[in-house]
C-alpha cells in the first residue's frame, strides 16, 4: 500500500531581479580528497601533493562555483585521463580509481567551464607509495694474486627493490646487524650511479665465518603503513652461478603439424636454479606446454618458427642462456617470367635467339630447396643449349633459369618447372610454360606474343555514384598473359584496400561501396612475373564518383514565440555534379517552395509571422543527379531549460529537529526566445524512490535575463537526499526540464541558534586546521580506512552505527611522536545578544561524541578561544586514557563574551594504537541538560563552558499531490 507524505512548501516565488552581472559568473575550482590518502602536504609554490597506497581507492572531488554550473572534465598530467581511469568518471566531480597503480600517480587536473571567461583548472599531484620484494644477486670475483701463493675470493651481495618513496637497505648475518665497520672482512656501500636503488655487501677474501644466511631488510620506514620485506639467501662454499644443457639440435626443421619437444637441464648451480623457457616471438605460442625444463609445441605451424631460448637462474652471477632455431618447413609463391633475348634488347622472341625461361619460389629452408625441369612431361637435363642453373639461396630468393640457347622449331612444347624441399613431407610446386606457333612471318618465327594493355572504349572516364559497385577494367593481351597491377596514378594514396598495389589475373578492379575520395586516375600495368620480362606496358583509367550535396545546416532546432518572424537558410557546401541543382522547401509533408539554383549556393525561407500551424519540422531538399541533401529546421515555442543556482549562499536551514529546509534558486536561459513563461512545474521525489509529486508554481510578469528566481523548499526531511524537477511553462506547452539533487548536510552558518556537524560533507561545516600544531585531524569513514594500518585502535563505525558515515580522528602511526599535537578549529560563532536583566553572557551548551580505544591512547582536550583573549587557553574539557571500544558523549555549558570558536586537540600517546575519534558536535543556545558522568580525569568546567548535543535522525516525512 502506498504511503501518502505530507510536505508543506511556500508557494511565493521571489523574483529578486538580481542582473546578469551579478548572477552570472565564470567557473572557480577547488579540488578536495577523500578516500585512502596516507598524506596530504601542501607545496609552497606549486599543487598539493597527494600520497596513497597501491591497490587503495583514491577519491578526488573538484569542488566548482559559477552560473550556469560549470561542466567539469578530469584530465591527467595536461592530457585525456580517459585511459588511465573508468571514462564514466572523467565529467563526473568526483574522481575514483579504486586499486590504484604506480603508473597511475602523476599530477591529476580539475577543469570548469560554463562559456563566461577562461576554464578554471586546478590540479593536484598524486604520489602512489609502493614497497616491491627485494631481491639479492650473488656476484663472485676470482683471481690470482702475483708473486704469492694464495688465491684472493671476493663475494658482492646485492640487494635491490622496486619503492616508492627511495628504499633504505639493512644487512644481517644470521641474527648480527651488519653495519660499515662493524667487520674488517665487511664492507658494505651504495654504487655512485644506483642513486639508493641498491645495496651492495661486500665480502673480501672469503672466511670461514662469511659462509652463513644472509637477511637484506628493505624499509621504506613505514609510511602509508607499507612493511618492512626482507629476503633471505644462504652463502655456502658451493654456491655458484647456474650452467644448463639442451638436449636438442640446433636448428631443429620439420614439417606442419608435427610436435616439438625442447628439453633443457641443469648441469651446475648453488642454489638450484630454476629454468624458464622464452620465445623471440615475446610470447611462448598459447598451446606450448611447459613442464619444468621440458617445453612442448604440439602441432607446429609457420607462425610457431623462430628462436626458443631456456633460461636459468639463481641469482648467483648471471643467467645461463642457451638458444635452438625452429624451422618450419614450406613453400609458397610460385611464379615465373620469360626474358627474351638480353643481347639484343628486343620485346620479340625470334628463331635462332636466346630466351630465358625464369622459375621462382620462397622457401624454408631455402638450402633444402631444390629445382627440376620437364619437357613435353619427361626429365630435362642440363645441355649446351639447354642449361639449367640456380641462384645461390643465400644471396636471393630460390630462383632456376632454364636457358634455350638458339632456338629452334624442334623447342616448342610445355615446359615445367618443380620446386620440392628435400626432407619431404611438403606438397611440390609445379609451373608450366607452353611454347607454341602462331604465326610464320618472314625472317623470324613468332610463337610468344609480348603484352599489351588497352582501356576499352566507354571504360574511362568511368561516372559512378556513391555507394555503387565499380569495376575499371583494363584489356591485356600478350602470350603468355601477364598479372596486371593496379594502382592510384594521381597521388600517393593507397588503394581502396588499403594497400598500395593489388594484383589482378583478368584485368578487372572491382570496387564495393565506392565514395567519393575515390575520385581519381587508376594506372594498370603489366609484371614481370607470369608474363614477359620487358618494359611495363600500362594505361591510366579515369574514375568520377558522384554524389549527394553535402549542406548545413543538417538539423538546427529554432525556438521561436508566435507572431515572430524569421528566416531559415539551407547551403550547399560542395556536391558532383554541381549543375542541375534544384530545392524544395516542406513542412512535414507539405511543399511550400521549389525552385533552382543559379549562381548562389543557399536558399532561404521567411516566416513572416508565425502561429500555431507554423510549428513542425521544415526540410529543404537539395538535388542533383546523385541524390538528395537535406537541412532540417525544428520549429518549437518550447521554452529554454531552468539553469539552477548551485552558489546560493547558506542555502539550507534548520527547520525543525526533523526536518530540513532550502533555498531552491534559478535563472531562465534565454527567457525572451519564445513567449513569455507562465508558471514552472516543480516535482520532487526522495532518493531511490519511483514516484514524482509536483505542484505548479505561478510566474507574474516577464522574466528577465539574469534574473534569480528563489522558491523555498521545507518540511524536507533529515538526512534524506532529494531529486528536484523544474519544467517551464508557456502558451506553446512545457519546455525542457532540469534536474538536480539536494542533500542534507549540517548547515554551516555560525549564527543559527543550533549548530550541528556530523562531518558527512567534505567542507566538514567550515571546521578547519590549525597551522601551527605538528600534524592534522584527519575526516574518515569505518568502510574506508583500512585497520590493518593501525589494528587494535578506532572506530568500527560513526556515531550512529553506520560504516559509511563519517567522523574525525587523528592517525597516530609513523612518522607521529609521543606528545605531537593536532588541533581542529570550528567556525566562528558570534555570541548572542545579552539580556538587559542579567549581568553574565549568554549560556551555550557545546557537546561531542568522542571514541578513545587503545591502549596508548593520549589526551583528547577541547577549549574555548574568543576574540580577543589575551591569557593563555586552558581546556574546558579533557580526557586522557583508554575509554573502551565505543562512542561516549560529553557535553560541558560554555559562556563567551565575545566571538568564539572550539577548539579540539588531539595528543598523540606513546604509541601506534593510539588513534581518537569525534562525531556529531552540537553547539545550542542555552544550559545543558543532564550532562553525562565522567569518573575518569577532567578538568573542571570554567564559568563560560559549553557542551555539544546528538540530533537524532528521523524518518521519512509525506508529500501531498503525486504523480
């Protein structure tokens, strides 16, 4: 059953006539942090910069003023930020990339714009703290010491580990610090160039007490709680550098499809090494298996050729390395070419002349390639006139040449040239050439005819229009008949494959879906291969696409008021043909104009004075032979979207102790563009729910440009969040709506008769830090501070039981000392006017909820600073010690006489599990009531004390009127 709410809201609206100057404003930008961030320092003279742990979420809110509300773009280090993190939060103000990685620190910016004045940017630098495992290497120096008869051994050992910040290194040996000096056998020292990157131990002339394990601690001194990592490595008089044996050949060549086993072993090495396999293809093929030493390729293929090496390593000297080739076999590309006589640079094969019959073929490997000849099917032989010869392969592509030296009528037949591979196991390829008669003219017997290329009549120039199927087409004639090569002949364009030259066997180019950059001249012309081995015959082919005109506007929407006049232009921007150009102007369906172009290259259509009919969508239609351009022109008296005022200042009020109120304000885009606006419709719903309840809000006289439009939302419950709808409307109808959210949040204007902050906002109510204390307050949540930093100390939640809620609290993990001091300053509240019938100040009642869990828990104190004071603060309120693992409250009635603020400070205790906590700070007007008992150490209340008071949360209230 649906529940009904009940909501009361003031219908005036105010009408504030605040001008454009002083509504309107360019974009300003403050950028905030949430999240894991383990520091925040403020740089003097460039960004702030911002340290996190690696895997933690960092959170960055880019906090912006200015109307209208500035849209905002997340960039990193000046560029698009879209690769680095989750492109939905790039507009968003909140930045969040949860797992945060090393190379995702850098200077991350926050850029407003809203079209008045300059983007306003600011940025921050994120600096992503990391500690990688550290390794040691074992590197030994051997060697003959002259003219005495001993042998000197030296043994470096050297750590290193990826950090950031820079690494600091310790050595021990077993349970001894190892230090410089410590050990004349010892020295230990950092390489000039290494810049902290590494540590070296050196151990000179190796002892018998040199031969023990060996701890490298790698510490970046605990910050953002990353932990020390250490490695071990036991030094022994066996240890030694890794040396490994392959057990195959080198190369190893087979055929497709078979299966590869590399085998490598170990032959030496102390520790034991462990053995990898790579490949020069950088990955190992995804079917590999590998089993320790053992790499199995099941079913070679082409792709699976290349260098496979094994690797070994123990970190003691360098890795052992050993390499074998797979070669797999094939043959590919076959093709030939005809070369007549070279003596006499002639084009015409004659009787009694040299002709060169040429074979080619890629092969792997090519020293397994081998060549034969058959005529007429039978084996020919190398001869005077007939000889055979093959090119070296290490010089050129396996290539046989059969040469026929003066020819006679008895060589006419089919010619055959085989390329086989000798280990077999590969399909041959075979080449014939025929050799015939076809014609006897006098003095010399033609039977091969050189080519020719023609383009045939009608074939060029060839019109086509866009989107159609071409062919271009050159005719080849010639015996035998060459491959003809197509390419673009007026520019250095690529084809419309995206190569620069396609083969064709018929002499065709077929082109699908043809546009217009097309346009051009194609060349056609003979190879070499398959065809004589002469000059290239070619030919150019024109191609001509036609198409559509290309116009603007393509769509433009125009809002217009009735009775108004105005004109819509369409323009041709480029079209083929461009002659015979002819419009036509509609409104939906209906024509209302035609006509044609002469030498302008626009049309327009005048509405002299609109009315309700004149609404719709106009086209104009441009045509020539290839088809149809169209501009389109919406016709709307829709008004213009509401633009919502995000800057109003102390927009939220106190209601009552449930409930919340807010100032709603706005300002109209272009209000004079249609009639004039009438009312606006205002709906509202609570967050996450369904249903819209609306109320119509009047609106008397025009609205100005710049004008500030307030409306007063209460009974609005607390914390509740709420979605709010505003819609124009005009005689022609409703306009576009905006939306926008109001949260709860604790108001911050320090002259309410209450003031409450349970620090869910990132502003935390105007509370600030003190410059001059040793570190700051630190604003947290239970769901996002990690306990494993500090186990044993802190809240499990806020004041109210929830993990997502926030609170305060100081972090006393590394680097803070025993005695450093946070301090966190209120706003400043001005005292109350003071009775003519008393003598004392006004009475306030200040009070907190504070969590002090763990057992070096310090001092929690909270003190009263007024304008004005000259003798030095004393606390209105202490606490020191373990209080348990729970919230308690206090509260303590003040009396200023002046302006004041409240003042925590946090004592840091003498050690990590020492963090303090406060929630829900309440300060009201009058004396407290029923102040809870504190047994444990206070300080007594001042005259002027004060207390702070919870406000509770309550349910949802009701809305009238649903939709």
């Amino acid at each position: 059953m649906d529940l009904v709410f009940g909501v009361s809201w003031l219908l005036t609206v105010f009408l504030e006539g605040i001008h454009c100057q002083g509504v309107y404003a360019p974009p300003s930008v403050r950028i905030v942090h949430s999240g894991h961030a383990c520091n925040v320092e403020e740089e003097r003279y460039t960004e702030r910069v911002y340290t996190i742990r690696e895997g933690e979420t960092l959170e960055l809110t880019c906090l912006v003023t200015g109307h209208p509300h500035p849209q905002i773009r997340w960039t990193k280090t000046a560029g698009s930020a879209s690769d680095r993190f989750q492109d939905s939060t790039v507009f968003n103000e909140t930045l969040r990339i949860p797992n945060i990685q090393r190379h995702q620190g850098g200077r991350y910016y926050c850029k407003a714009e809203n079209g008045l004045g300059s983007p306003a940017i600011k940025s921050i630098r994120v600096d992503v703290y990391y500690l990688d495992d550290p390794v040691v290497t074992v590197h030994q120096s051997i060697g003959e010491a002259k003219e005495q008869f001993y042998y000197e051994r030296t043994v470096f050992l050297r750590c290193m580990a990826n950090s950031n910040p820079p690494v600091r290194y310790s050595w021990r040996r077993g349970h001894e610090v190892l230090s410089q000096g410590s050990d004349k056998g010892v020295e230990i020292y950092e390489p000039f160039f290494t810049q902290g990157e590494t540590k070296i131990l050196k151990l000179k002339n190796l002892r018998p007490q040199d031969y023990a394990n060996y701890s490298c601690i790698a510490s970046v001194r605990s910050v953002c709680g990353i932990e020390d990592k250490n490695v071990h490595f036991r030094l022994t008089n066996k240890t030694a550098s890794p040396t490994i044996k392959l057990l195959v050949e080198d190369p190893i060549v087979v055929n497709p499809g078979q299966t590869v086993t590399l085998v490598c072993i170990t032959s030496g090495g102390e520790p034991p090494p462990t053995l990898t396999w790579v490949s020069s293809n950088e990955t190992l093929p995804e079917k590999s298996v590998l089993n320790g030493g053992t790499l199995t390729l099941p079913a070679v293929t082409a792709e699976d050729a290349g260098v496979y090496s094994c690797l070994a390593n123990n970190n003691v000297g360098n890795p052992a390395k050993k390499s074998t080739t797979i070669i797999v076999r094939a043959l590919k590309k076959g093709r030939f070419w005809i070369t007549p006589d070279p003596y006499h640079n002639d084009d015409n094969i004659q009787i009694g002349r040299e002709v060169k019959i040429s074979c080619q073929v890629e092969a792997t490997p090519p020293e397994e390639l081998v060549f034969s000849w058959l005529k007429n099917g039978r084996p020919l032989r190398s001869s005077e006139r007939m000889v055979i010869t093959q090119t070296d392969p290490d010089v050129s592509a396996g290539t046989t040449n059969l040469d026929i030296i003066d020819l006679k009528f008895t060589d006419f037949g089919t010619y055959t040239c085989i390329a086989a591979l000798k280990g077999g196991g590969i399909p041959e390829i075979s080449i014939d050439v025929n050799i015939s008669s076809t014609t006897v003219p006098p003095l010399f017997f033609s039977f091969l005819v050189p080519p020719n290329l023609t383009v045939p009549r009608g074939k060029s120039p060839l019109v086509a229009q866009e989107g159609d199927t071409v062919e271009l087409q050159c005719l080849v004639s010639g015996k035998p008949k060459p491959i003809i090569l197509w390419s673009r002949a007026d520019k250095e364009a690529p084809m419309p494959d995206g190569s620069m030259q396609t083969e064709s066997y018929d002499g065709i180019l077929r082109i699908v879906n043809v546009s217009r950059e097309m346009t051009g001249s194609y060349r056609c012309q003979t190879s070499q291969y398959n065809g004589f081995n002469v000059k290239p015959r070619e030919a150019i082919v024109e191609l001509i696409v036609q198409y559509p005109p290309t116009v603007e506007p393509v769509f433009t929407e125009i809002r217009q008021g009735l009775a108004r006049t105005f004109t819509m232009n369409c323009r041709v921007l480029r079209a083929h043909p461009s002659r015979v150009l002819r419009y036509e102007w509609r409104l939906g369906s209906r024509l209302l104009r035609t006509g044609q172009f002469d030498l302008q290259d626009e049309t327009e259509y005048v509405i002299r004075s609109l009315n309700r009919d004149g609404y719709g969508e106009y086209t104009c239609d441009i045509i020539n032979e290839a088809g149809v351009g169209r501009c389109s022109f919406l016709v709307t008296g829709k008004a213009y979207t509401p633009e919502f005022y995000y800057d109003t200042y102390s927009p939220l009020w106190q209601n009552r102790p449930r409930f919340y109120g807010y100032k709603l304000q706005w300002t109209q885009m272009n209000p004079g563009a249609v009639d004039r606006i009438v009312a606006y419709r205002l709906g509202i719903r609570q967050t996450g729910q369904q249903r819209w309840w609306e109320q119509e809000i009047p609106v008397e006289g025009l609205i100005q440009p710049g004008e500030l439009i307030t409306y007063n939302l209460t009974e609005l419950i607390k914390p509740e969040a709420y979605e709010v709808r505003l819609t124009p409307i005009t005689r022609f109808g409703e306009g576009d709506s905006t939306v926008r959210m109001i949260k709860y949040s604790t108001p911050v204007n320090p002259h309410l008769r209450e003031f409450h902050c349970s620090f869910e906002e990132e502003p935390i109510c105007m509370f600030t830090q003190e410059k001059s204390d040793d570190f700051d307050w630190t604003r947290h949540s239970a769901a996002t501070r990690d306990t494993k930093y500090t186990p044993n100390t802190g809240p499990s939640s806020d004041r109210s039981g929830s993990k997502q809620g926030f609170y305060m609290y100081i972090e006393t993990s590394r680097p803070r000392l025993e005695g450093d001091q946070a301090r966190l300053l209120s706003p400043t509240f001005n005292v109350a006017p003071k009775s003519p019938y008393g003598t004392t100040g006004p009475a306030y009642c200040f009070s907190f909820y504070y969590h002090m869990y763990g057992k070096h828990i310090g001092t929690l104190n909270t003190f009263l600073r007024q304008k004005g004071q000259t003798t030095p603060e004393s606390p209105v309120w202490s606490l020191s010690g373990n209080q348990g693992e729970r919230w308690r409250q206090a509260k303590v009635s003040i009396h200023p006489t002046s302006s004041f603020q409240m003042v925590f400070e946090g004592i840091r205790g003498p050690g990590i599990e020492g963090d303090i906590a406060i929630d829900d700070v309440t300060l009201e007007e009058g004396e407290c009531r029923d102040p809870p008992p504190n047994n444990l150490r206070s300080l007594a209340p001042p005259p002027e004390s004060h207390i702070w008071r919870l406000c509770v949360t309550l349910p949802l209230a009701l809305f009238s009127r649903r939709r």
